[in-house]
C-alpha cells in the first residue's frame, strides 16, 4: 500500500513508519516545512493548503498531527492551538479527499479517549456518550471535521487512543528517570483508571485497521486499564525500586495548572477496545506487567 502520514515526526508516526516500511509498504509523510526528499509532501493545514496531486496513488491515510496536549499550560491561546491544530487539519484533509475522482480507501484519523470524559468506575466501550470537559468537546469537534470524508464514502476510523506507553516519549519517558530513582509514586488517592497501550499495539492496531472493514470509533488501548496506584505498583516492580511517597496535586496543579493536571493525572477512563477485539486484533501485550518488561526489556 501506498500511506500518507500526517505527524510522521510524532512518537506513534515515527514508530508507525518505521514498521509500515519493514513490511514493505510506501510512506509518504506530510510535512509543514518545505519538502525535502521524494517521501515528503507539503501542507499547510493552519493556510488551508493542501494540493490534490498529493493523493496521486494513495491508498490509505493516516492522520495523527495535533499540537501535544500537555506540552504546555492550557492558557486560552494554547487551547485554541490544540483545536484548531486537529479540527483545521482534518476538515482539510477530509474535503480534499472528498473531492477527489480517485479517492483513498480508508481514512484513519486520531482521536483520543478524552472523548469520553472525566469517569470514575464505568466501563467505557465505542458506544458509551461523548462526556463533558475541554478534552470530550475537542475531540467531538475533530471527529466531526472528518464528515466529508464518510460523506463521500471513504471508510472513516477514528483512532480513540489512550496512553501509549514507550519508553522513547510520552508519559512513559517522563516518569522512568523518577522510577528509576525510588522517587514515583501514585497521583492523589491513585484511584483514577489509567487506559494504557504499548507502543507495539498502538501500532499494530493501526495497521490492522488498514486493511479492516471496520469503520467509526474504535478505542486503542489495551484490554486491561488499571487504577493509577496499580499502574505505580506495577511500574516500580519492573524497575526494581520502591514507590510508596504518593505525589499531592498541590505540585503537579501549580506547574501545569490546574485543569490540565485534573485532566492528564487526577482523572481518568476505564477504556475497553470492544471494537478491535470483536475484530479479532490480538494484543501482544494484554497486562500492563507484560507491556513494560517487553518495553524495557525486563
């Protein structure tokens, strides 16, 4: 297969390429700068720009660019830049494609599973409501952009996705250095659900949907979420070190802000992937013990 990428430089497309490549399909990776080699295309999603000649050939796109959640404080101007970075982009990808006479197969396209809200103990599958919150309402707005793509009948996933772990980037990268050190430990009362997946499976899972017929919301996380005291449990056993001072939300709130710490560390959803397991997509990794002594080679 012939796919483009869009946030192709980011810790799932860098990681999504690479094995794209291995099995022998082509990657075109869309980038905002100019185009370098002949693997690049050029786009401005923020100018609307986006020439047609880009899909010459494409079977599949993939869409994963976005301004990183917790990158930054969420001020009102960085909020705006986590919405539109999504919403712009998809719409234009979602139009473009539309109109084309050759049109690609299939349109994967990121989400996340903030779209289901702060929740405290309820299992949550594809078809439980959109929740309320910054998080739920950007990623009803993005999932909404993508319209005329399922319009004009391209097969439309949405990739809800939950923490991906790697050691590479993301939460994993942060929180090892203070594992390593004896000085993790649990956020708050350490109830919250954490939806995980390893950085394999996000992949895997990707690919999978390739070539599915699936269409609509599909949750990639593994299909065993745990509270976020287990998470430090488990995590502190791999690296061999204690966890046992739990971390008050007093720091974290001070130096992210106040929502977006309630948002990433003292809330959460317990996600299960009903879509890709009545798929019939196997996990490598199912339990989060596996996850990280296969991550970090334990």
């Amino acid at each position: 297969m012939k796919i483009l990428i869009t946030g192709a430089s980011g810790l799932i497309g860098r990681a999504l390429t690479t094995e794209l490549k291995a099995q022998g399909h082509t990657v075109i990776a869309a980038v905002r700068r100019e185009a370098r080699r002949n693997d690049e295309v050029q786009w401005d999603p923020a100018g609307g720009t986006l020439s047609p000649s880009v899909f010459d050939g494409v079977d599949a796109v993939v869409h994963l660019a976005g301004a990183g959640i917790g990158d930054k404080r969420w001020t009102d101007s960085y909020k705006k830049e986590i919405l539109e970075s999504r919403t712009l982009s998809t719409a234009l990808l979602a139009r473009t494609m539309a109109a084309l006479d050759k049109k690609p197969s299939v349109f994967l396209s990121g989400s996340a599973i903030g779209y289901y809200g702060a929740q405290q103990d309820e299992k949550l599958d594809e078809t439980s409501a959109l929740g309320e919150g910054f998080l739920a309402d950007i990623c009803a707005q993005w999932e909404q952009a993508a319209q005329p793509a399922i319009d004009a009948g391209i097969r439309t996933v949405f990739l809800r996705t939950g923490i991906v772990l790697s050691p590479q980037g993301g939460a994993l990268k942060k929180q090892l250095p203070l594992f390593k050190l004896g000085l993790g430990g649990r956020f708050g009362n350490g109830k919250q659900w954490q939806s995980w997946i390893s950085i394999t499976d996000e992949v895997n899972a990707i690919i999978h949907l390739l070539t599915s017929s699936v269409s609509g919301a599909v949750n990639l996380t593994a299909p065993e979420p745990v509270t976020n005291a287990d998470f430090t449990r488990t995590l502190a056993s791999v690296v061999s070190r204690p966890a046992i001072v739990p971390i008050p939300s007093f720091g974290p709130k001070l130096l992210l802000g106040e929502e977006l710490a309630n948002a990433l560390l003292f809330t959460g959803q317990r996600v299960i992937p009903s879509a890709l397991t009545r798929d019939g997509f196997v996990f490598a990794h199912q339990t989060l013990d596996a996850a990280l002594r296969a991550l970090l080679k334990k």
